[in-house]
C-alpha cells in the first residue's frame, strides 16, 4: 500500500533514512559521589568487564568497591570536569556533530555510551523513529575487546530482543591496524611533538589495560594494541629516528596480574634510569576521558617528574580534530557503502 493510499487514521511512519550510531564506553552524568557510583554499578556488573561468577563478584562490589572507589573517582573526575560536562561525553557528541555536518543529508548521525547516558537503546529507538531503516551501529574503539567492542554488541543485542519493527544493522569492526587510522595518529602525534617546547626523548603509547587471563582465553586485545604500537613506531622511526618509542599498559584494578609493562611503573623506571623527557599518548582512545586527562596527563606526570623527569607532555587523542573527524568519516563511510 503506498503513502498516497494509507487510510486517513494511518500512523505516520517515517522511512527510507540511514542512520549511524557513534559509541563510546560511558561516564558518570555529574562528577559526584552518588553519580559515580550510579555509573561504577552498571558498568562493573557488566559480565564482559568483569568475568568473575556473580554469585562471588556481587557481595564484593556492592558492599566494598561501591562504598568506597566512588568517592575517590568523583575527586579525579572533579579535576577533568569541564562546562560542557565529561570530556568524554562531551567530544564524542562533538564527533557527532562533526560527522553529521560532512555526511549531510546521506545519513542522521547520533551517539550513546554503553553506560549511563545517551544510552544505547534510547538512541536507537531514536534513528528508528527518524526513519532509519539502515544502521550502522560504531563503536569507536580501536582495538578490540570483549569488554569494549563485544559489550557494546550485546546492548544492541539486547536491543534487538525487544523490539518488533528492526532495521538492517551493520556494526563497525575494529581498526587497529588501518593504514588511515595508523596514518592519522602518526601525522597527529608527530603535529604535537612539534609544537613542544622541549625535545622528548621518549613517546610512551599507553593502552588501557586488561587482566592477562583474557589474552589467553583468546582475546585478542593485546595483539591489537602491540600491532597498533608496532605500526605507528616504525612510522616514528622514519620521521624522528632519535625518539624511542615504547608500550605500556595503565588503570590496574585489583589483584589479578594485568598486561605488562604497567605505564605507572614505566614512568618512574624510565626516570630512575635517566630519561628526561617524555611525551606519552593513548592511542587505544578515540577521545580523552579520565583515563587520559587524570590518570595520564595530571597522575603521570607527577610520578614522572617526583621520579627524576623534567620535561612530561601528555598528548591529545584524535578527538574532534580535522584528523579525527576525517578518519571517523572514511571508517564509517567505507561501513556505509551500497546505503548512501
């Protein structure tokens, strides 16, 4: 039946529109104790992030961790928090908006979080009600982990299993080791360095860590991280032989062995044995969060110069920059193809 024919009482139903779906992993609505912990209990009751047996993890989580880490997360989020709220929620809407404006009329662009706000499933109802009945759902995580990429899958699963009307999804796999993604870090980075005021010695890649078991249970985040690094260093070795370039592996949590080498660890090696100037970046983040801008840029720092350092610079992510906004738009492009 078509639109000139429905009966006068039909529903309107808004149709024919690609929407793309930009994900980040999430963050507290406000950098306060109660907000945190709100954030802290979804995301570490998440079976991906935490692979523990509910039954032995729960009663940890609920009467330990949450009565007492929000209070010191709340401190650090304080200290990145900005006008426009977490710089993590506030650059990938700002990704969105940039994507938005170069894909035009070709598709309606939105973002969520996987935890918190915008949540996933509010935000695809949303692309639907627009319309949409092509998707492209973009986790915006380079590498891939069962606890970013997979998890960010499920909640679209999750999705899925309770609605009717569904529109054909496509989902954005990683790129790690993308020439325009590699291409695009390297230029970046290299713009950066330039612009210091010192000569680093050293550009540190720190990634997010993960407890070690998941490399051996078949995850292949760290083979993605340490290719990533490879990739990016051997463009360093050519446009600045003298820069040493190592990797590393933050934000331990717990008591389980994680990935190594630990980057607070590294740090204070490094100035112990005489480096003095650093420079460290998070190429395993699309955009800065408390990870970069706390635990890198303010944390690190301190470490680094209380150890013997003189010069630390923490580097920007690609974020919402003319670099970052074009390697998004290539990527979802590319994911786009035969819909727009």
């Amino acid at each position: 039946m078509t639109a000139s024919h429905l009966p006068a009482d039909h529903p309107v139903v808004r149709k024919g529109k690609v929407g793309v779906l930009l994900v980040n992993l999430g963050t507290p609505d406000a950098p306060d104790a109660k907000s945190v912990k709100r954030y802290l209990g979804e995301f570490l009751s998440d079976r991906r992030v935490v692979e523990i047996p509910t039954l032995l993890w729960q009663p940890i989580l609920r009467g330990i961790i949450l009565n007492t880490r929000p209070k010191k997360s709340a401190h650090a989020y304080q200290q990145v928090w900005s006008d426009e709220g977490s710089p993590l929620a506030a650059i990938t809407a700002a990704q969105a908006r940039g994507l938005q404006a170069r894909l035009g009329d070709a598709a309606i662009v939105r973002h969520a979080m996987r935890y918190q706000n915008p949540a996933m499933g509010k935000e695809l109802d949303a692309l639907l009600e627009q319309g949409c009945e092509r998707i492209l759902v973009a986790p915006l995580y380079p590498q891939y982990s069962a606890a970013t990429t997979a998890s960010a899958l499920d909640a679209m699963a999750d999705w899925i299993k309770g609605r009717r009307r569904l529109p054909a999804l496509r989902t954005l796999p990683p790129y790690h080791d993308d020439p325009a993604a590699i291409a695009a870090l390297h230029a970046d980075l290299a713009r950066q360095i330039g612009a210091l005021a010192f000569e680093p010695e050293l550009l540190l890649l720190s990634f997010h860590g993960m407890p070690e078991r998941t490399l051996h249970l078949g995850d292949p985040y760290h083979c993605h991280c340490r290719k990533t690094a490879r990739l990016i260093g051997e463009r360093f070795a050519q446009s600045h032989p003298a820069l040493r370039v190592a990797t590393s592996f933050q934000s331990r949590f717990g008591r389980a062995k994680w990935l190594e080498p630990a980057t607070d660890a590294v740090l204070l090696e490094e100035a112990r044995k005489g480096t003095r100037r650093v420079a460290i970046a998070a190429p395993g983040f699309s955009a800065d969060c408390l990870e970069t801008l706390e635990e890198l840029a303010i944390r690190g720092r301190d470490d680094f110069l209380a150890a013997g350092g003189s010069d630390f610079a923490a580097l920007s992510c690609l974020n919402a920059g003319e670099a970052g906004l074009d390697l998004i738009e290539a990527l979802v492009r590319r994911e786009l193809a035969g819909w727009i």
